[in-house]
C-alpha cells in the first residue's frame, strides 16, 4: 500500500476535524474525496501534507511513518499539496513558480530542472510562451493549471488537489479534470478533494463521502454515483427528477 492512514484525530483549537479516519491508497489510482463544507476534507489533505499535527492517529507512506513531520519532509518524501484557490505567487513570472514547486531539490537537481518545466508545459500547453509573465496576470484557469505544474514539479509519489474547480469555467474544469484522468494513466498517484461530484467521479477510480471528519461511504466510482444518497445529496438527481415531473 502507497499510504495508509489510520485512526486520524486531528483538532482545530477544541473543534475536532478529523474523527478516526481510516483510509488506504494504492499506487496509481485516483481517489475522489467528496462531501459538504466543513465535513473535513481540506483538514485531510493538509494534516498528510504536514500543515497540522494529528491529536491521534498514524500515517505511513510507503511503510514508513510520517505522522506528524514537517512540510517541507513530506514534500521531500514525495507528497505535494495543490491547496484550494491555487496561493500562486502573483508578483513572481509563471516559471519561478514552477521553479518554486521544486525548492527542495535546486541545488542537487538543478541541471534537470529545465527539463522538467519543459515537461509541465507540454502538459499545460496554454502555458507555452508565458512563462516570464507574472503568475497574477494569468486567467483563474491558467493559474490552476500553474498550480498543478508546481506541484508536480516536486516529482511526488502523491499529488493532494483541494477543490481544483473553484471558480472556474465549465470548459476549463473538463479540460482539467481531462488532464488529471491522463496524470493518473501515467503513474501519478491523485488524491482530488472536490465539491463537482459528477466531474470528480468521472475520472476518479475510487470515491469517498466524508461526513464530520469522518468517511460515511466508500466504493468504486460507479457504486458512489449509483447509491440513492449521494444521488440526492450531490448530484441533485432527486430535485431534478421532482422539477421534471412538475
């Protein structure tokens, strides 16, 4: 198993986030984590990116514990993390913030490093050509696809996404979760945190519902989308199935 987690508590202040999580990923896959604001799912994805320290609880990439080590360890051991709303670097040119993805490596990868921006272009080709232009002047889409390019410029074992969509055209969402589903096919391992249920389930091999810090339901993509319940609660089937017999 890539990572387990088990028996997560984490707390924010005497609020708790996280109430005995359990969850394992397989290399390769693309894991789907879905629910209401507040249900825990950022808290998630930044307690295995090392910015909270679990109350309870072990985490292990690769055999390995991580519980509780620093961001910038975990980024080294192959865990990066695309936060919500993207936090680009609006002063700095799209190529330092890619160069930024990879800071834990500059000095002993340096020489490889144009070659791996190289590589994210070809990626995000709407990037071609911009790179010396500040990341602030970008589209709400480009700049997501900037994000993604940074973090995968720490070559991780494991890419942590945030809501991905916010924000973002319908055409600009298909075509990034298109990209993702390719990411996957090459190896990467994707945990997506996502409120577009439908879109996140598409490319997804595997899907969970966190309720309350806790997981509710689990299964493949298709046994989420088919269950009753997160029909009803988000995909709206059920209002759209009431609205069309009206």
């Amino acid at each position: 198993m890539l990572l387990s987690i088990k028996s997560l508590n984490v707390y924010h202040g005497y609020v708790q986030a996280l109430r005995n999580l359990d969850l394992d990923v397989k290399k390769g896959e693309l894991l789907a984590i879905l629910g209401a604001n507040g249900a825990g799912k950022s808290t998630l994805l930044e307690t295995l990116a090392g910015l909270h320290r679990p109350a309870q609880g072990e985490v292990m990439l690769e055999g390995k514990p991580i519980t509780g080590k620093s961001p910038d360890y975990i980024v080294k051991h192959g865990i990066s993390l695309v936060p919500e709303r993207r936090e680009i670097f609006n002063s700095l040119s799209v190529l330092d913030n890619l160069l930024l993805g990879a800071f834990h490596r500059y000095r002993s990868n340096k020489g490889t490093l144009s070659d791996d921006v190289a590589e994210i272009i070809d990626i995000f080709p709407a990037l071609k050509g911009r790179e010396r232009e500040p990341a602030g002047t970008l589209s709400g889409g480009l700049q997501q696809m900037l994000a993604i390019g940074r973090g995968l410029m720490a070559r991780p074992k494991i890419l942590l996404l945030d809501e991905p969509s916010v924000g973002l055209a319908p055409m600009v969402v298909k075509e990034i979760m298109s990209t993702l589903a390719q990411l996957k096919n090459s190896g990467v391992t994707i945990i997506l945190v996502e409120q577009n249920t439908g879109a996140a389930l598409k490319v997804a091999d595997r899907g969970f519902v966190m309720e309350r810090g806790h997981i509710t339901l689990g299964g493949t993509s298709q046994d989420i989308l088919s269950d009753s319940k997160v029909q009803q609660a988000y995909l709206g089937r059920k209002r759209m199935q009431t609205a069309a017999a009206l």
